[in-house]
C-alpha cells in the first residue's frame, strides 16, 4: 500500500497521510479508482486543475495534502509544460495551415492591390478582421472536436439535403474561382522566369494532384506546414521598405474618413480583403481536418491554441505586405496591379535586382500550396454534404466521388488559366470579393449549428462569441449591400 501511495504521490507531486486505521485496501478507493488512464488525458489533468472529486474524496477518507520539496515542484511544473506542449504539437496543423492558405495568390495579389491602390487606408481592417478570423476559426474547431463531423455533414443533418444540396452548389461555383485563382498564381509567377504557363501550369497541376492522392494524411500535412513559413519573407520586405511606421501604425487603428467608404473602389476593396482573410471554404475544410486527424473534445484547448497561432500569424503577413506595398508601389504612383511584375517591384528593398526572383518564389510557393488544399477542400465540403465517403487517409476505391470531384478541379482551374488574354490579376481580386459576399450565409448556419444545445452541450458560444461573429455577418451584408448600390448608382 505505501508503494501506491508513493506513486500517487509522483503522480500528483504530494505526500499522503492517511489518518485512522488502513482497514480499507487503498486499490478501492474511488479516489484511486478516478485515475484511469483516461482520466489522465481528460483536458482538466492536462491542464493543471486538479479535478474536485479528487479532494472530496480524500477528504472524506482522511487524507490530508503536504506539498512536496521545491524541487519536485519544479518537475511537476515541467511536466506539465512538456505535456501542454507535446498535446500542442499532436494537434497542431489544421488551423495553422487553414489560416496561413489565406495568403494564396489570391491573398497576395489582393493585399498588395490593396497597398498599392489605397496606400494605409485599408490596414484599420486588419484588428477586427484577425479577431473576427479567430472567432470563426475557433467555432469550427470546436464544433469538428465535440461532434466529430464536418461542417456541410451537420448542415445536412440539422437543414436536410435541399438545403445542403444549394449550399454546396454555391460553395462549389465559389471555390472554383478560388482554385483557377491558385493556378493564375502558379502560371503568373513562373512567367517571371520566362516560363511558359502551356507547359507549368500542367506540370504543376500533375504535382498537386500526387500530393495528395499519393501521400499519407501526416506526409502532407507536413508539407503543408513547412510551406506555411515561407510567408516570413514578406515581414522582411516590409520591415527593409523603410515604411512610415507612425502613419502605419496610426492607420492601424484609425479608420479612413466616411468619405472613402462612398466609394465603389474602395468598397470593392474592403469586401475583398475581408473575403481573402475569412474565406468560407475555410471553414469547411479546417472543421475536416480536425475531425480526420482524431481531435476531441479532451484535445481541444492545445487545437484553440493552433487556430489562435495560425490567424495572427497570417493577419500579420498580411499587414507587413500592405505596408511593403505601399511603401514602394504606392509612394512612387504604381496604383494599379495588371501582372505579378508589378506586385515584384514591392520586394526591389529585400532583393533589388532579385525582386523578380524573390517574389516569383513567394509566389509560387503559397500558390502550389493552396492549389493543393482549396480543390481539397472544395472535395471535403462537397462529399460530406452529399453522404460521399471523403478523406485523404483513404484510397483512390475506397472514396471515389471525393478523388474524381478533387482531380475534375484541378484539370478545370488549370485548363481556364490557359485561355490567352484573360486580366488575370482582376479576376483573382474579383474571386476573393466573392468570398467576400457569399461569407454571412456560410456564418449563419455555423452560427445556428454551434448554439445548439442537444448538439454542442456545454461547448455553445458563449455571448461574446456570438456578439463577434454576428457582427461579422451584419458588417459584411451592410457592405456587399452598399457596394452593390454604388454600382447602380455609379
């Protein structure tokens, strides 16, 4: 008995004193029957609280708690860290890498129209935009975590099939503009090396294909978090600028005089930005992943600290490529991005002469990295909304419909990019405005889904959550409303 004692003791970083005769075979005890393994990874546990049946029930056999040397205080703190951290990285993937694919080719080349065109006017979005991105990242997060379903799985479930059925054909038609998006960023960055898109965009579609068809969940998962990275390179380009950084910083938080929202450019704007950083096919795919790569509800506060991670790091790439865009494209009269050369001009302080090439490989990089997820995302949302069995942990027979819808929009998205003569760098913005107008349906339904009480139990939104999220929803309405109305009027 004295040697589960001891072990308890190590366990919890306390010593035991039983009071009273030990006539009662400690393995009995409920207190020593609460800790199963199970209970040990309960979140609690792992997060440092010591659960209260604990303490009732040592109470009522006598035990009193003596708190250990110093040193094996600080193990027990260490412990502790380890686990935090070691959970962090089991869970971590989906919501970094769902918020870093915000900087696409469409991303980029919106935010540094966005620069280049309004100069600071547009940085006052970034505060609201990264809180309302953490919010609706983390309400897929959660809800993926308790019901272990994707989102169009309980839209069909909860709404019935005629409604999903509309939802995904909408979803459907938007995030095809998205992926012909990700290939007119693989085409227009390889064309800085004189490389003709006739030839790359095939290769590159070949590429994208086997990276996901061919490889495992954790392989391309990795994949997809060292692409993730690669994005440092516009913080460097923004911090070499030399920007003016009180004017930044002020735009930051001042928003621009009511004047400029009666503009329909500036409007068009603000709705792609929005639409760019808060994209609905990420909500889709971010609730996918984290119900595929086994996330519960136990494992949920390390999978809030990924979201959380991954939405100020994107917000901030984003900021640092506004900033870097107007401090040189901006400032020297450059208000209109037709090619990605032009974009490259915004990296000529970090690499001069190597702009081209620095920028063509930023470029390329969060294009074949999105051009992998936004069809894969697009076959997630599809699939589970239609009953289809979906998932890159299953092979080509196993999930056919999800393979064949996933392989059908990459051959599409790359074949229009091909068509000669197209204003590539219009319609990219133009894919992310649409984000942008088609988000607060996307919300509504999240928003009914994860205040349900019979689904979500004791993990529904709290008010502040809805507050966030149904501002969102209005603001962006009142937008897509007023801008519709300055094109009539215009």
């Amino acid at each position: 008995m004295g040697r589960i004692k001891r072990g308890l003791g190590e366990w919890f970083g306390l010593a035991f004193h039983h009071e009273g005769r030990e006539s009662t075979p400690i393995e009995s005890w409920p207190f020593v029957r609460l800790m199963t393994a199970e209970f040990v990874a309960d979140r609690h546990f792992l997060f440092g609280r010591m659960p209260r049946p604990v303490y009732s029930v040592a109470a009522s056999r006598g035990i009193r708690f003596y708190p250990l040397c110093l040193r094996n205080t600080r193990m027990r703190f260490l412990r502790r860290q380890k686990t935090r951290i070691l959970l962090f990285l089991a869970v971590m993937g989906p919501g970094f890498i769902t918020a870093n694919v915000d900087n696409d080719a469409g991303g980029i080349l919106t935010y540094s129209q966005a620069g280049a065109q309004f100069g600071h006017l547009l940085l006052w979005t970034m505060i609201p935009i990264t809180v309302a991105l953490i919010v609706v990242q983390e309400m897929c997060s959660r809800m993926g975590a308790v019901t272990g379903k994707g989102l169009s799985d309980l839209i069909r479930e909860e709404f019935g099939f005629r409604i999903t059925f509309l939802m995904m054909l909408g979803i459907l038609i938007t995030n095809f503009g998205n992926v012909v998006t990700e290939f007119i960023g693989i085409a227009t960055s390889l064309e800085l090396f004189s490389l003709p898109r006739i030839y790359t965009v095939p290769v590159c579609a070949v590429i994208v294909w086997l990276i996901v068809v061919k490889g495992q969940y954790k392989s391309v998962e990795k994949v997809f978090l060292a692409a993730s990275f690669f994005y440092v390179t516009y913080i460097f380009a923004g911090v070499l600028a030399k920007p003016a950084w009180a004017e930044a910083a002020k735009a930051t938080f001042i928003p621009p005089k009511w004047s400029a929202f009666r503009e329909q450019t500036y409007l068009y704007m603000v709705i792609g930005v929005v639409g760019t950083t808060i994209a609905p096919w990420m909500q889709f795919y971010l609730q996918s992943s984290i119900v595929e790569k086994g996330v519960t509800k136990r494992a949920y506060k390390a999978s809030q600290l990924d979201v959380v991670t991954g939405c100020i790091f994107t917000d901030v790439v984003a900021w640092f490529i506004i900033v870097t865009c107007a401090a040189t494209l901006y400032v020297h009269g450059y208000r209109d991005i037709k090619y990605a050369a032009d974009a490259a001009q915004a990296l000529k302080p970090l690499a001069h002469e190597y702009a081209y090439i620095l920028f063509a490989v930023g470029l390329f990089n969060a294009s074949l990295f999105a051009a992998s997820i936004l069809p894969l995302s697009t076959a997630y949302t599809v699939c589970e909304g239609l009953g289809f069995e979906s998932g890159v942990g299953m092979k080509f027979s196993e999930a056919p419909a999800f393979y064949w819808l996933y392989t059908l929009l990459i051959i599409a998205g790359g074949a229009v990019v091909l068509i000669p003569g197209l204003p590539l760098v219009k319609i990219a913005v133009l894919s992310q405005v649409v984000n942008g107008v088609v988000l607060p349906f996307v919300l509504i339904f999240m928003l009914l889904l994860i205040n349900k009480k019979d689904l979500m139990g004791q993990y529904v939104n709290t008010r502040t959550f809805n507050l966030v999220a149904w501002v969102t929803t209005v603001v962006m309405i009142v937008l897509t409303v007023a801008w519709f109305w300055t094109l009539r009027s215009g």
